[in-house]
C-alpha cells in the first residue's frame, strides 16, 4: 500500500464567469491505497484493493481535504481473479489496465471492469511479440441496452543490446455507449453531447498507436525513458485527434532515488472518451 499528502496551488483558472479574474486555488490532497494478493497453486491469482475516492464516481483516487470534517471515503477499485501459465494470461473483474499505455487514452485511476486476456511469446528473446484483448463492461442497464467496449493491442519489443529495448504498440478500442443514464459530469468531462444530454454526439472508435525506448547505459539508477503515443478517433467528424511525449529519467525504487520527468500533451474534444 501507499500514502501521499499534497499541497498544490493552481495560478491560472479558466475563466468561466463573472469576475474575469480568479484567485489562486490552493488546496491540500490526500490518497490512500492498499491491496493484496494470493496465488493459488501454480498459475491462479486472486488481488484486492482499496482506496480513497468517491464510490460513487471514482474517477480519482485523490481526495480533497475541507468538507467541514467529514469523513474520507473509500471504495474496490480492484477486485479480480487472474490465469498465468508462460506467455499465457487471463484475467476478470474489476483489473488493472492490462495495454500498454500513456495517460493520453488511458487515465491511471481507470481500472477496467471485464475479461481481459493475453498471449506473450515466453523466455528471453531479442524480439518478443503479444497480442492483448479485453471485453469491458462500461455500463449496465436493466431496461435498456448495455454499454460496453472490445479492444486489442498489438505490441513487438526489441532488445538489440542490453542496453536499449524499444516496443512498439497499436491499439483499437471500439466503444459502444447506449446510454448515459448513470454517467455524471466526470464520466463525460469535455465530449459532445445531445441538447438533452443523454448521449455522445460521436461514437468512439479509437486508433492508437505508441513507441516507448528505454535506454540503461548510463547506470542502474538513472535509466532513460522516452514514450510518444497518437491517437485518433475514427468515430469523430472533428475535433478527433490528440498525442503526448513523457521523458522520465532516473528511478524510485530504493532509498535514496531520484527520479524526474516531462510531460506534453493535447488532446481534442472527440480524440479519446471522457
């Protein structure tokens, strides 16, 4: 498990009424996460976890301090049973995310609800293949039609030297979002939607394609990370497009690592759901 305090002070806020100008906000955030895992035999896992967040609508796990003393909340944001036996790998519940990924489609407090599976080529070798897939469950109604999303990845890693490995991955995520009777304003965020607001003006077909580098050569503590990631909505008229770049550089492993990094990134209204 883990804790983290923060203090955060935000400058610059979107003006969105009346005065043109607005103060800084400060404010202080905490996050409470704590998990186990059983293994059963030789190829069965069972994991749990906690954490702080709203049940309600956990689209972070941070939570703000000041309700006038009220209590934290806290929630499952993972429950899952899991098959691994060599490059083989199966896994359902509620999991973590099983793509490779950067925070560009994927935001890190989401874990999929679902059957999610996957097929690696085992043992060492300089080129390694997989294949990944996922059926996820978004949504489900009684009365009218469910929510859901099937997606795969593909993903070839290179390891010329031990020094460098380079992977590259594409990805599909085909969204079929009936209804938004139980999505709030966190699950929609900035995407289009009718007048009425009971549904996305676009459907969301996502293409998305990534390169990570990882380079070693300039000692254990401080390796090297360079990700790119592209995506592209399909199922958008506009507005259907977004990339991001990360470096990271060191580690935070053991006492006394540091490590640092750099993110930029746009993504436009349509280009990824929520």
């Amino acid at each position: 498990g883990d804790f983290r305090l923060r203090w955060e002070r935000t400058s610059d806020q979107e003006v969105t009424a009346v005065p043109d100008v607005l103060e800084p906000r400060r404010r202080w955030v905490v996050r409470f996460r704590s998990g186990v895992t059983r293994q059963f035999g030789s190829v069965t896992n069972f994991g749990v976890r906690i954490a702080t967040g709203s049940r309600g609508d956990p689209n972070s796990t941070d939570i703000t301090l000041g309700d006038f003393a009220d209590r934290l909340e806290m929630s499952f944001d993972r429950a899952y049973l899991e098959l691994k036996h060599k490059g083989a790998f199966l896994t359902g519940g509620k999991f973590a995310n099983p793509f490779t990924t950067s925070e560009l489609v994927w935001d890190g407090d989401v874990n999929p609800q679902g059957v999610a599976g996957s097929l690696a080529r085992s043992g060492k070798h300089q080129v390694t293949p997989k294949l990944t897939g996922i059926f996820y469950v978004v949504d489900e109604d009684t009365i009218n039609p469910d929510s859901y999303m099937a997606g795969g990845q593909g993903q070839v890693a290179f390891k010329p030297s031990s020094s460098w490995n380079i992977v590259l991955a594409g990805a599909y995520y085909d969204y079929t979002i009936k209804s938004l009777r139980h999505a709030d304003s966190g699950d929609t965020r900035g995407n289009r939607l009718t007048p009425d607001g009971t549904q996305y003006l676009s459907d969301f077909d996502l293409l998305d394609g990534m390169l990570t580098i990882d380079h070693r050569g300039f000692g254990e503590r401080f390796p090297v990370r360079f990700v790119a990631d592209y995506v592209k909505n399909l199922g958008a008229d506009a507005k259907d497009d977004g990339f991001g770049v990360d470096l990271f550089v060191g580690r935070a492993s053991a006492k006394r690592d540091l490590r640092f990094r750099y993110r930029y990134s746009q993504a436009q209204t349509e280009a990824i759901l929520a």
